[in-house]
C-alpha cells in the first residue's frame, strides 16, 4: 500500500472515530498525530544478512486519533492507528487505551476497568514501575495502553494507599505487564521529599519490592532515587559457549533464557532548574535485567559464525539468515546494557513563541556504547511540531555500536481540537 493510500485511509477512519465519540461522549477532548520515522542502518552491520527478516532500517508512519472524555460513570481514552512500516503491508486498530470507572466516597475510592498505571520518579528508567513497565526514552511514542484491574486507593491529607489486582482473568502472559498480578503500593509527602513504596506478586517474578524518592534539596535543585529488588526474573541471553553448529542455525534456539535470583534496579539522579527556562538533568542507574557486555561480544562472535556459514554445501542460506535475524531480538531489552549514565540538557520558554529543545547523551558505563538525541519542538495554541536525530555509536563490541541502525530522523505533526 502506498503511503498517500495509508494517510488517506488513516484520515478517514479518524474522522469516522471522531465523529462516533463526539455523539456517544461527554467533555470530549480530541488530538490527531501525524508520526514519521526515516531510520538508516549501518553498512558494516555484523547483522547484516538476517536484518531483511527484521524491522531494522525500516522507513515508519503512523498517523493516530487521540479521543479522550467520559460515556456516564466510565472515563475513556480511545486511540485510533494507522501505521506502516517500510516494505511492508498497512495497518490499522482501534485501542480503547482507558475504559474506568470510579466509584466510592470519603477516604475510599475503587477503580475497576483499564487504565494506565504507570508510577516511578526517574526520566531514563523507572525501577519501581512494575505494573506499566513502560519504555522509556522513545521518540514520540504512541500513547501507552492501560492496565485492566481492580483497584481499592485510601487517601489523606499526605499519603496514599493503593492495592491492585491486575489482569484479574490472567496468569502468565508472553508479555510481564499482561501477567496476573497483586500489588500494593504507598505515596507519602513528607515536608519536601515525595517517598514511594510498592510491593508486586507474580508468578513470574514472585515478590518484586521496591521505593523511590523525590526531594526538593534547593528552589533550583530536584534530587531523586529509585531501586527495586525482585525474588526472580528472566531474560533473554546469547547461546552458551561453546555452541554447538546445529543451535547457532536453528531461529527458536538463536537467544536462550536465563533465570536470575535475586536481581536488582537502581536509579540515582537530579534535575537543576533556572528560571531563563533552562534545565540539566543527570541520572545514573543499575539494571540487574539486562544484557551484560560479555553477552554483547559472546552475540558478535556468534553472528560471525554463523556468517561463515552463508553457501557451505548442506547448509541454507535461510536457516543462517532467520537465525541471524531471530538473535537481533536480544536488542529487545528494556536496558541494552547494565550500568548506564544520562545527561539532558533541556530548554523551554512559552515567553519565546512556543519553542522547546533538549540534547540527551545516554552512555553505557559497562562498554562505552553511546545514544545521542537531539530534539526541538513547537507549540501554539492547538498546534504542535516536533523533530530531532537519534545517532548510536561507540566501541565496536558495544551494544549501541553494535545495533543495526546507525540512527533515525523524526518528525510529528499534532493538532488537537
């Protein structure tokens, strides 16, 4: 499908949205979003021969309407998405991102239906958000989906409780968020600290406890930690070695799974604010979930084998290349890389006409991978615009330099009504 057929259907099916949620909605707020992404991949890429079987290096359009409001007692935020990536057929969904209700008076409240969770302090990664683990760090990313659960939430004048039930219908799922799960957990204002608590039972990763805090040190100075430790969890890893020819040629065993005993998150940052509408943030955190650089070059080493194997008699080409492709999933982890630091310079001042911009530098302190961000925005009155470059880079065994793409340009358009 062409891209001009894909904006064209997109609109249309918006607009039919928009008009049903305007008879069917009271207080209704709508936003459309025009998304475009121009990704480049890396010409010396190890991945090479497998990447045609992956999205990697593929032009992205996504156009979406954005319905927010209320139908009686229950809240909604309904998106409706066409998108398309380069190569690659059109498509397009209806997600009802929020659908809840609450009820209750006093002290108590309950909210029943789906809705977004998400809950941490920090800007790069959120230890303690184990309900929404959302992605963080995403250029103009589509808006997240809620959670469906049952909640009971006791409030004071400073301090909340909150115990959920999650998924109720839902054990394990493929993804941690879409597990069964109970949590429960604690917001507190002590005079200029925020402090944080929660709990989470799973099967997957049985107890997960953690807290966070935010803390205002000075006017200008916002300081804040977060840290998480869970009885389990998994992840994805690279064959162990010495792997055997038939494991490295075979898609379903290119990755293995690793169970981890008692892994820890923490995060340490803060935020320096001036009134000229600069801002520099600083964070450093720990991931015990993700990749390791030994895993990162055990990866590399692995793909160049199986690289060597591309036109041995006996041997398809097919095989080496979708297991090649299979193995890029490592790529998937929420943290490339153990130990990483993140600096954002940031600057906005409505005074100047709507104009906004940030510089990010995310490093990995374990191989010396580097992501450079920079972006600038726009906004006035229902309007905004938004564009930036991403570039990856670093030592040749790192996991940012070892990513296929070598970076992307972005670009949004979004109108609300």
């Amino acid at each position: 499908m062409s891209r001009t057929a894909l904006l064209a259907g997109a609109a249309l099916s918006l607009a039919a949205s928009g008009a049903l949620a305007e008879d069917a909605l009271l207080d209704l707020s709508y936003k459309t979003r025009f998304v475009g992404e121009d990704r480049h991949l890396r010409d010396d890429s190890v991945f090479g021969p497998g990447l045609p079987l992956t999205s990697f290096g593929r032009d992205r359009a996504r156009l979406e309407g954005e319905a927010r409001g209320k139908a009686g007692p229950i809240s909604l935020l309904v998106t409706a998405r066409q998108s398309a990536r380069e190569g690659e057929r059109a498509e397009g969904e209806l997600v009802a991102n929020e659908a809840y209700s609450n009820f209750g008076a006093g002290a108590n409240r309950y909210t029943a239906g789906k809705k977004i969770l998400s809950g941490d302090v920090g800007f790069g990664f959120r230890p303690i958000d184990v309900l929404q683990r959302e992605q963080r760090l995403q250029a103009l990313p589509p808006a997240l989906e809620g959670i469906p659960h049952l909640a009971w939430e006791h409030y004071s004048a400073d301090s909340a409780w909150t115990l959920v039930w999650a998924n109720p219908t839902h054990e394990r799922r493929d993804e941690p968020r879409d597990d069964g799960s109970f949590a429960l957990r604690h917001y507190s204002r002590w005079d200029k600290t925020d402090l944080h608590g929660v709990a989470r039972i799973s099967s997957r990763y049985k107890l997960e406890t953690g807290a966070a805090t935010s803390t205002v040190a000075h006017e200008s100075l916002e300081l804040h930690s977060s840290f998480l430790v869970q009885r389990r969890d998994e992840r994805r890893a690279p064959l162990a070695e010495p792997a055997a020819t038939a494991d490295l040629l075979a898609p379903d065993r290119a990755l293995r799974t690793v169970t981890l005993d008692n892994p820890r998150k923490l995060l340490l940052g803060g935020t320096w604010t001036v009134e000229s509408g600069w801002s520099l943030l600083a964070e450093a955190w720990y991931d015990g979930t993700a990749p390791t650089a030994e895993d990162w070059r055990t990866l590399a080493q692995q793909t160049e084998r199986r690289r060597a194997l591309i036109g041995t008699p006996g041997v398809p080409d097919a095989a080496v290349n979708g297991s090649i492709a299979a193995s890029t999933r490592l790529f998937e982890a929420q943290n490339l890389t153990r130990r990483s630091a993140l600096g954002r310079l940031a600057w906005t001042d409505p005074a100047a006409g709507g104009w906004s911009a940030s510089l990010d530098w995310l490093h990995s302190l374990e191989d010396g991978g580097w992501a450079a961000t920079a972006a600038m925005g726009w906004e006035a009155d229902r309007l905004r615009l938004d564009a930036g470059l991403r570039r990856y880079g670093g030592k040749p065994d790192s996991a940012y330099r070892l990513l296929p793409e070598r970076g992307l340009l972005f670009f949004g358009v979004s109108l609300a009504f």
